[in-house]
C-alpha cells in the first residue's frame, strides 16, 4: 500500500523531543484496515517514508485515531525542514 498526504511538522516535548506529521483521517482509517496484517506490535506500521529527495525506514504510531510520521533529524536537515513547515509525505507499507 502506498499513501501521500500534506501536513504540518509538529514537535513532541517529551523527554526526548520528536518530530512528526499526522496522517489525515481518511489515509489513517485505510492504514488501519490493513494494520493487523503489517504490524510487528503496538500497532506500529513498518513503513519506507520520502520527504523531497529523502527516504527513509520508520515506522507510523497510532494516535487518537491516526497516525503519526516520525521525522528524523536526518531527514530535517536534509530537506531543511522546522517545525510548521508543510510537507508532502510519501509512505510504502511494508
């Protein structure tokens, strides 16, 4: 399954502060029509992710009824990214 959605980056202030995008609603309920059968636990989806020319391997976290993107700082830099920027997200299910 492919999925490609615009969004807004978002930091989580935890302990350790994360960078995501959330996965629109409609693109999150067929993710999760196809989540048991991809899952390795948790409910976490493996996932081949592009931002512009950057690719990587992560994977999606269920949240309040969809999805997050982790954005790695790897991928910020490369792409010169911050948070509110707007990006189009490319994802390939594993």
């Amino acid at each position: 399954m492919n999925v490609e959605f615009t969004g807004k980056i978002f930091i989580w202030r935890g302990p350790a502060p994360w960078f995501f995008v959330t996965v629109p609603e409609q693109q999150s309920q067929d993710l999760k029509a196809i989540s048991s059968f991809v899952t390795y636990g948790w409910g976490v989806i493996p996932v081949l992710a592009r931002i512009g020319k950057t690719g990587w391997t992560t994977s999606l976290f269920p949240k309040d009824g969809r999805y997050l993107v982790p954005i790695k700082a790897s991928v910020r830099k490369a792409e010169n990214l911050e948070e509110g920027d707007e990006v189009t997200v490319q994802l390939e299910v594993h």
